[in-house]
C-alpha cells in the first residue's frame, strides 16, 4: 500500500480460505486505513529459504474488505483457532464462542484480502521462475463466501 508516495507493509497472520485470505486488524491501523475506498493493494507470501533456487512463493494485489456475515465470521474464525493453536491454549474456547472475542480483547475486525493477480515466483523452475496463476482454479470460491 502507498499513501503521499510512501509504502507501508504489514505483517498478518492468515488463513486462506475459499479464495481469500483472512486476518484480523485493527480497523486504525495504517495497512487498513490505507486500503479503505477498496484501493489496490499488494501482498506476498514466502516461504523461508537460504538458497537462492528454493525461493517460492506469491506476489499479489487486490482489495482488503471487511467481513460482515456472521456465518463467514464463524467459520474463520474455527479455521484461524485450528491453524494457530496457541490462541485457543491461551484464550479457551471463548475464541470461537464469542463472535466479539476479537474485537473485545485485541480491539481487531475480521478482514479478507481478495487477490485479483497472483504470480507464483519458483526459482526451482529452470524455465520460468515467475507466472501468473489463477487461484479460483486451484480452490474454487465456496458458496456463502
């Protein structure tokens, strides 16, 4: 995201789910604020490598929207509490029961990054390390999301 010429990433925890990746976020923090009006933004995904050859990973833009159906809400939030462990240890079973649990002690929203070009960078590939892919092949949109 860039405001007045100056770019601004940030760091989430996500799970991907039915085309879109979603976070949690304070709706005050900058990478929202700068995203709000449905303005492009970009994201990328790496995996960790110390060898050049094994870079892999995405390179995206889309949209940053808020998420607003309860059920959808649920739903990740299952998905989120089963990825990241560590936050149904700490926090009980509040973490999914309460629909505000998120809002109420991390003072963050529900948020899906919806990626309209992702390219895959895999410096594996000796032919071409970087090409545009379509997610909605490789994970068709669920209905209800």
């Amino acid at each position: 995201m860039c405001r007045e010429n100056l770019p601004w990433s940030s760091p989430v925890y996500f799970v991907f789910l039915a085309g879109g990746f979603y976070f949690f976020s304070n709706e005050n923090s900058r990478h929202i604020k700068d995203a709000e009006g449905m303005r492009p933004v970009s994201a990328s995904i790496f995996r960790d490598s110390d060898r050049m050859e094994d870079i892999f990973g995405f390179q995206m833009a889309g949209r940053i929207e808020p998420v607003l159906k309860p059920e959808v809400h649920l739903r990740v939030v299952q998905k989120y509490a089963s990825k990241f462990s560590f936050l149904k240890q700490v926090f009980g079973p509040q973490l999914i029961e309460n629909p505000r649990f998120f809002l109420e002690k991390f003072k963050s929203r529900l948020y899906c990054f919806h990626p309209d070009r992702v390219y895959l960078s895999d410096n594996s590939n000796t032919s071409k390390k970087r090409s545009e892919i379509d997610l909605t092949t490789l994970f068709p949109r669920e209905k209800g999301l």
